[in-house]
C-alpha cells in the first residue's frame, strides 16, 4: 500500500506508471523477493517495497542504490548489522549486488511519522508525548552500540505495519549519515570545528548548524526541533529554507538559531519542551545524555495534562476506517 496522501489524479497516474515499470523490470532480488512499489526516492538509493516469491504474506522493503552510490548502502548495510536485534531497528535479511547496485533487504515497516504528519496535520501533544517516549529510547539503544544518527527528521521514524501488533512501535531508520562517535580503543572521539553541518538543516543541532563535530547530545537536541515541528509545524529558523545559495541559507539558519532564545522557541508549550532543550545544550560534547530522565519529562507532562497512555495517536481511529474503507473498495472491484 502506498502512504501517499497527495490523491489527485496526476499523481495516480504516476504512481500506476511507476508500479508499471517496476513491473516491467520484473527484477526478483536475491532470486527471492520480486520488486511491487516504490516507497521512497532519495539521493542516493530509493526504497521500494517487494514480495518474497515462496510466500506471498512476506512482504519485505528493498532499498536499492543509484548505480554510483553503492559504498553509502555498503556502509548502511554495516550500520545496521551492528544494530541488530535492537527493538524498534527492522531487521535486514540480505545484502546483494545486482544489475551495478546494492539491495538492501529488510522487514516492511508501515508510514512514516511524514505521511501520518501529511495525513493528519500537526499532531497533538498527546501524541507528541506519546511519540518522543520510544524516539528517546531509540536513541539510547543507537547511542549503546556507538553510534549516532546525523539525520533525524519525520521521514526516518516509522511505525510498524499496520494491523500488526506492531503498529504502535516507533522505528528509526536512514543510517546512511550514521557514524560511530567511539575510537577503535573505546574512547570518545575527539571535537572538531569548521565542518559543512551534516543532516536536515531544519532539525541539526545549533553546534552543527554552526560547523562543530556531533555526538550523542546532538542527536537529542536534534529530536527535540523534531517534536517541536510535529507539533507546531513550524520552527523560528524554517524562514530561512528559502534562501537561494547554500552557505547563505546555512549562514542565516545559524544566525536564527544562536539568536532565538530558548524561551521564546518554546514560547505557549509546556514547560518540559523548555526543560528538554535547555538540558541538550547544556550537554558536554563528551558526555553521554541521561535518557531516563527526558523520557520522564514526557511522562510528567502527559500526568499533568492529564493524558492518559493508552497508545492511541492522532492517527489511530482515523487509519484503520480508511484501511477498512480501501478493503471494501477492493472488494467491489472484485465483484
Ligand atoms: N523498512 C521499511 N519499511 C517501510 N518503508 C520504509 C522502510 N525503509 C524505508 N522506508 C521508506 O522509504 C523512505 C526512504 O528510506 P530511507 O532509508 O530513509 O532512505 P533515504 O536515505 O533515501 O532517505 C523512508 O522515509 C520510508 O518512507
Ligand atoms: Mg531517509
């Protein structure tokens, strides 16, 4: 099933056009899982959904590289093996090279927190809340193997499948910009200054956006822009995505970022989101966050509002009568 909400009739024809070709390429990766639809197209690999041939109720995601970029999924691939096992990581089956790129092959996970934002608008507190709980904890368990993530954004948290017992589980993927923040001796990298800031300027920490090294503290400041945004849809510095020129746009982002108060950022929402950032920037470089204690913000936010935590999101009722609705559109078309 495509997450694509955009349903007007231009963009049905490109999607039946797309499942077409892929059709027509009739490409079965690894002899085993053959290729349905395209899931996402990214700079350097696109995602696409697949069958396994020898049981049509397995349904995996494939993630393929451009013909030029297959090291980046090599190096995903790796990323993703040191991640194994891990709740809330899906679970890669093979890597192959066919046809001058590399397949990545991984359990079919259902929306991401993009399409559900495409679907449902800004999300409730309650859902953010809700949310920011596993996001932490998907941090803390990246954070145990070593690594950092250096991309965070709507886009690379999914939930399970839906109608799955999965479907309220948070997973995070797009280890294509991870990296290790350990040395081969076990020791924490060292700082560094005047680097390009890596990852979706929208959401990079201040010291990425400002040029420095990124660790762990980064990736939870990160997070935090990220729940701020589900929830408000916009952020202070989001004025500057429309800066023509790179190092102008870059320049202005870190300007906007350094000069808004934390306050005024978090300005109308409970008073956790100013405590959860507060606490980021407070972080050493070296110092590893305490995730029990932001995933307790959450928690007292949700007591004090009053929201109970029972795993329904904004989305919950509203997917299911629409899946349920598409069952029974199928349906007809059968008969
Ligand atoms: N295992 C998966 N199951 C379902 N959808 C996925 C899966 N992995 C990725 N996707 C979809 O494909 C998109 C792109 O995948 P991602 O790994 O983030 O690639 P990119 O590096 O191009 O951003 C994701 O945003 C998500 O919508
Ligand atoms: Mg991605």
């Amino acid at each position: 099933m495509s997450w694509n909400v955009d349903n007007t009739a231009d963009r049905q024809v490109e999607c039946d056009s797309i499942a077409e070709q892929i059709r027509s390429w009739n490409w079965i990766v690894g002899g085993q899982y053959r290729l349905v639809d395209m899931m996402g197209k990214g700079s350097f690999a696109n995602v696409y959904s697949a069958v396994n041939i020898t049981d049509e109720a397995d349904l995996v995601a494939v993630k393929i590289s451009h013909e030029r970029s297959e090291d980046t999924l090599v190096a995903e691939a790796k990323v993703y093996d040191k991640l194994f096992g891990l709740k809330g990581i899906p679970r890669t089956r093979m890597y192959v090279k066919e046809r001058r790129c590399g397949a990545l092959v991984m359990d079919l996970l259902g929306p991401s927190l993009g399409n559900l934002k495409d679907y449902c608008g800004h999300f409730s507190l309650k859902t953010v809340f809700m949310l920011a709980d596993q996001m932490i904890s998907r941090l803390a368990s990246l954070h145990s193997r070593g690594y950092i993530h250096g991309d965070l954004k709507e886009d690379n948290f999914i939930l399970g499948r839906q109608e799955t017992i999965d479907e309220r589980t948070v997973y995070l993927v797009d280890f294509g910009l991870a990296k290790t923040f350990l040395l081969t001796n076990g020791e924490h990298i060292a700082p560094k200054t005047g680097l390009n800031p890596c990852g979706t300027l929208r959401y990079t920490s201040l010291n990425c956006t400002l040029g420095n090294e990124i660790s762990r503290r980064d990736d939870i400041e990160s997070l935090g822009y990220l729940l701020i945004y589900l929830h408000r849809g916009d952020l202070p510095w989001i004025l500057a995505e429309s800066v023509v020129g790179g190092d102008e746009k870059r320049r202005l982002m870190a300007d906007i970022k350094l000069h808004t108060p934390v306050k005024k950022l978090c300005e109308g929402l409970p008073d956790e989101f100013f405590a959860y950032i507060t606490y980021c920037r407070s972080l050493r470089f070296d110092e590893q966050p305490d995730y029990a204690r932001l995933r307790l913000l959450c928690e007292v936010a949700m007591h004090r509002l009053d929201y109970e935590i029972d795993g329904i999101f904004d989305w919950t009722i509203r997917l299911r009568d629409d899946l349920e609705w598409k069952r029974l559109l199928a349906l007809e078309d059968v008969f």
